[in-house]
C-alpha cells in the first residue's frame, strides 16, 4: 500500500454541481486512512500563486486551505465548488510547472487529485510525469467525457433545464409560440439530446448529426396547422456553428418565423444550468468517485481518470482517455495511437461506436416520439 502524508484537491476548469460532494468525499476517505489533505484554491493556478508567496499564513489564507472533517461540513448539498475553479494557461508552460512543483515539495503534497474536465487531465498526467502522482474526477455539465458515461454535474444542468425548458412551454402554449432554445453542451449533444426528448422539443440539433431544417421546418409547420400544436419548442446545441456570425438557434428561429409564420423566439439557457444544488445521482456518483480516486492512490496506482461505465464506478488510464475522446471527436494528432496495445486501440473503437450507436438511438426515438 502506498504511502502519502498528504493529498492536496483542486477543482479546475468549468464548475459543476457534485464538485463540492467529491471534495468531500475525498477529504473525508484520505482522513479515514491518516491522510492529511489540503485544499489547493482556484484550480491550478492556486498551486502557481503558492510558489510566489514567501509567507506561510498568506499561502495558506490564499492558496492553500488545510481541509478536517469540519471544513467539508454542508457542502454536499450546494452547487459551485467550495475550493473555486479558474483557467489557469501558464500552468501549462514549462515556468509554471517548475512553480506548481516546488509548492507540492515545500507544502509536502505528495499527489493532487484534480475534479474538472479533459484539460484539468492533462494537467493531471503533468503533473504526474513529474513525480506528482495524479488521479482526475470528470466535473462538466457537458458529459463530454468520452471514456464515462456520465460526468459529476450533467444529471443536475438535466434536470435543472428540464424545468425551466417545461417553463418555456407553458408560456409558449398560452401564446401559440415556437421557442428555440440553445443549451450547453460544448459540442456535445447529450445535454439536448436528453432534454429535447424529455421535454417533447419538436426538433432537436446537435453537432453528432446531421440536421434536417427544411425538415424541421416542415415539421414545425405540420405541427401547428394540421396537429393544431400551439407550445412547439426546439432545441440547439451549443456546439451547433454559427452561420454568418449570427448563433445557430438564432438563425434557426428567424427561418422558422419566415417561412411558417408562427410567432418564434431564440433563448439561451446559458450559464444558470450550471449552478443549483445538485441531484442525488451526481451527489452519489461524485461521492464513490471521490473514494475510489483515494483508494487508487492508496494503491500506489496514478494517472487515472474516474468514470461510470455500466453503472460501476471504474477508471482508465489519462492517456487513454484523452486519446479516446480525440478519437470520438476525430480530433486525433499525429503519433497519438503509437504506444497502445491492439487490443487498447480495439477497446477505444469499440467506445466510440457505442457511443454513437447511443445518440443514433436516442435522436431516432425524439424524431417518432417528439411532434
Ligand atoms: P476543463 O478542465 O473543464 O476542460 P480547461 O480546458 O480550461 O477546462 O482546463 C483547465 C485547466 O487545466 C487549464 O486552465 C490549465 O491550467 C490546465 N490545462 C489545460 N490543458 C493543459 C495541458 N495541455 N497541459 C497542462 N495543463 C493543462
């Protein structure tokens, strides 16, 4: 069993509700084994700003917060992140790497775990390139995350968009109105995927297919004049492109608005699905991550990244899963599948295609389900 006197914890990148329940659970998991834990302040950059303190109480008010039982009291219950969460670019640089590791050795932090999403990774399999040794726990409403099927934070924007999406549609229904409304998502479709057929959207568009508008216009037409639908939502994801500098969603109503003639409006949900006190699902999930990402260290095991896969917490590789989502993404780089196994690369095709096998499914039953 490896040995560690203390772990420090960062929440890095976009926040997520669920940030604060894995905090907790891995404070309280790595106290239970004797293990001291500090709470490192604004995600990386917390751990830079420590390196250019000389005052030991100004590091600590500022940069690093000793965490004991207490002082993950009542957050398991609120959205955000009790250690805030910032963009931090020169810890990628060589400069700032040098600072976030003398801090580590100066305050005895002998692994980081790191909550937030694919570039907080990265910062993560940095840091235990150099002697850090460092487990990520995915925090993202966006569930973009390609080797998990579900990431600390989308169930709650889900449900917290659900009601304000059903809110719309009481407004849209009382006066015979189509919304179009853009949901985050950062490229990925599940959060409108989810939604749109949660919600009965009429039409769904996401990056991960291609979409129909003379369709959906059609659609949206038929609807009203012979199905006499009055409320008719839509839904865009974010990722959709902009087209001639206006957002897609926007575009999309104003098309609608021309060739139906039905009263259309463009909303944005936008950053308020990402704040709220998050749901019992991303409160348990974040809670087992957060205990499974200590008991990994404890077993002298690092560079992982949590994930549920089948309902089971598990855990790959960061390399692995940073190449997987390249791959699903068809983002991949030169040399980035050197170094695996056949049967790695096998096992990353396989993922992929579930995963879009899993969208294919999903927008098939909103298109003979939503009308
Ligand atoms: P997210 O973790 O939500 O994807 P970012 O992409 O902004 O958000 O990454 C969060 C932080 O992780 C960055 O501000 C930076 O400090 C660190 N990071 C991102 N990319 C890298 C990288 N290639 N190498 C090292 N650290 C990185």
């Amino acid at each position: 069993m490896a040995k560690f006197r203390k772990i420090g914890i960062l929440s890095s990148g976009g926040d997520a509700p669920g940030m604060n329940a894995a905090i907790r659970a891995v404070t309280r998991r790595a106290l239970s084994q004797g293990i001291e834990v500090v709470g490192i302040l604004g995600g990386y950059a917390g751990l830079l700003g420590a390196a250019d303190e000389s005052d030991p109480d100004v590091i600590r008010a500022k940069y690093l917060r000793p965490l004991d039982t207490r002082s993950v009291s009542n957050i398991v219950t609120r959205g955000g992140t009790m250690l805030y969460s910032s963009r931090c670019p020169e810890f990628k640089t060589e400069a700032g790497m040098a600072k976030a590791l003398k801090t580590c050795h100066e305050h005895e932090i002998d692994a980081v775990i790191a909550i937030g999403g694919d570039g907080t990774f990265r910062g993560a399999t940095d840091l235990t390139n150099h002697g850090i040794p460092s487990i990520g726990i995915p925090g993202t409403i966006d569930n973009d995350i390609t080797a998990t099927d579900q990431t600390i934070g989308f169930d709650t924007a889900l449900n917290t968009a659900l009601t304000m999406i059903d809110a719309l549609r009481d407004t849209a229904e009382s006066h015979a109105r189509c919304i179009v409304t853009e949901v985050m998502g950062n490229g990925c479709g599940f959060l409108s995927l989810y939604l749109g057929i949660a919600t009965g959207a009429i039409s769904i568009a996401i990056p991960e297919m291609p979409f129909d508008r003379a369709y959906a216009i059609n659609r949206i037409r038929d609807a009203r004049e012979k199905h006499g639908k009055r409320g008719i939502i839509a839904i865009c994801g974010e990722g959709m492109p902009d087209i001639n500098g206006v957002k897609y969603g926007q575009d999309f109503a104003d098309e609608i608005a021309a060739s139906t003639g039905i009263d259309t409006r463009f909303t944005k949900l936008g950053h308020i699905i990402r704040g709220g006190n998050p749901t019992l699902r991303d409160r348990l999930t974040a809670t087992q991550m957060g205990v499974e990402a200590v008991n990994m260290l404890l077993e002298g095991r690092s560079n992982l990244v949590m994930c549920v896969t089948e309902n089971r917490i598990t855990s790959v590789d960061i390399n692995f899963a940073l190449v997987l989502d390249r791959m699903y993404k068809n983002k991949l780089k030169d040399g980035d599948l050197e170094g695996f196994t056949g049967y790695q690369l096998a096992q990353m095709k396989a993922r992929c295609e579930a995963r879009h096998a899993k969208i294919k499914r999903l927008y098939g039953i909103s298109y003979d389900i939503c009308m």
